[in-house]
C-alpha cells in the first residue's frame, strides 16, 4: 500500500511558535508525511495551524494526518486523520470524512489490532516501542520482543494492514524493527531533534 509513507513524522511543540518551526523543518529536510498532533492547544488554534500546515504539505508534496479532530481534518481537506482507542471510531470517522482518505488507529496490544482491523484501519500505528516523554499516560512499553510476537501472530493472517513502530525509536532501532515485520515508523523528538537525519531514515526504510 504505497499510500502509507514508511516515515512519518509526528509534529511537536508546546508552543505555536515551535509546531511552526519543527514542522517547517521537517519537511525542508525531505518529510513527506505529517501527522499534526497538538494535545494541549485549544482547538481554534489547531484548525488555525492546520490550514496553514496543509498548504506547506502541499507545496512539499507531503501528506497531512490530522491527530484526533475528524472535523479538523475535513474542514481542511486533510488527507486522513490519526486516531487513538479513546477518540472517534473509525467507522463514525469514514462517514464523516468519506472515501480516499487515509485512516489510521492507535493500538498497544494484539486485542487492539484485531479491532482495528475490523474498523477498517488503512494503518495501525503500533507502540510504544520504549519510553517517551512526548505522550502523556503511555501504554505498556512493548519492546522489540513485543514487536515481534505481535507481527508473528500477525502473519498467520491473509493480509494485515501496515504496522508502523512509534515510541522513543531512535535510527539503530529501524532495522531490527524492519526484521521484526513492522511497515514503517513514526518519529516525533528524534526528527524534531536531528532533522538532518530524515534522507537516512528514509534510505534505511
């Protein structure tokens, strides 16, 4: 499914000030997927981003994925929307937003998958990998070893959707992850820390 970009970026920021620099950064350095997630704004000040992040991806040929807020991303014509176990169910979102968007789903656990699998995931953002201070209230630490039984279970099905590793990856941890069955990752303090890194990634993707 050439749709789902092996590398997604994940934006960061406290701040509008920095979600507009790590995110202008990210995608002056080769980003092509973005996912806006900006917890704590309140909501005017995430719609107000969105449209302004939607016309960089656009220039960059870049995907926007929109955290959370379905409405958000329809009001802007987002290529798809991101969401976790606690938000909107996937189906009530494809109503909303309608067909040829992208939908992915937060899932910790094999239980999670299979539910997200019948929601109709397009992709399933699988995590954490290790510790992260960048989410609040993080779900059981999975690990490498996680990883693999998960994708072991996994392959004995006709066809899954793909599986992106997300938590605190660093670069030494993409190849092992690659071994272990995942589709891709998402990154979100490594890129925002080192977005010189972003054309390795991808070429190690």
């Amino acid at each position: 499914m050439n749709k789902i970009s092996k590398l997604q970026y994940i934006s960061q920021g406290n701040t509008w000030e920095e979600q507009v620099n790590n995110i202008t950064t990210a995608l002056n350095h080769g980003v092509k997927w973005v996912q806006l997630r900006w917890k704590e704004a309140p909501k005017e000040q995430v719609f107000d981003l969105a449209r302004l992040v939607k016309v960089w991806c656009m220039s960059h040929q870049a995907k926007l994925i929109i955290n959370d807020h379905v409405d958000i991303a329809k009001s802007v014509n987002a290529d798809g929307v991101h969401l976790g176990l606690a938000d909107m169910n996937i189906s009530d979102a494809k109503r909303l937003l309608g067909e040829g968007k992208i939908f992915g789903g937060t899932a910790n656990s094999l239980e999670d998958i299979y539910l997200r699998i019948q929601e109709g995931c397009d992709y399933i953002g699988l995590g954490p990998f290790r510790f992260t201070a960048t989410k609040v209230n993080l779900s059981p630490i999975l690990g490498l070893e996680g990883y693999k039984n998960i994708l072991n279970h996994l392959k004995t099905l006709n066809s899954f959707p793909p599986i992106i590793a997300i938590g605190g990856i660093q670069l030494e941890d993409i190849k092992s992850l690659q071994d272990a069955g995942v589709y891709g990752v998402a990154l979100s303090k490594y890129i925002t820390e080192t977005p010189q890194e972003v054309i390795k990634i991808q070429e190690l993707l």
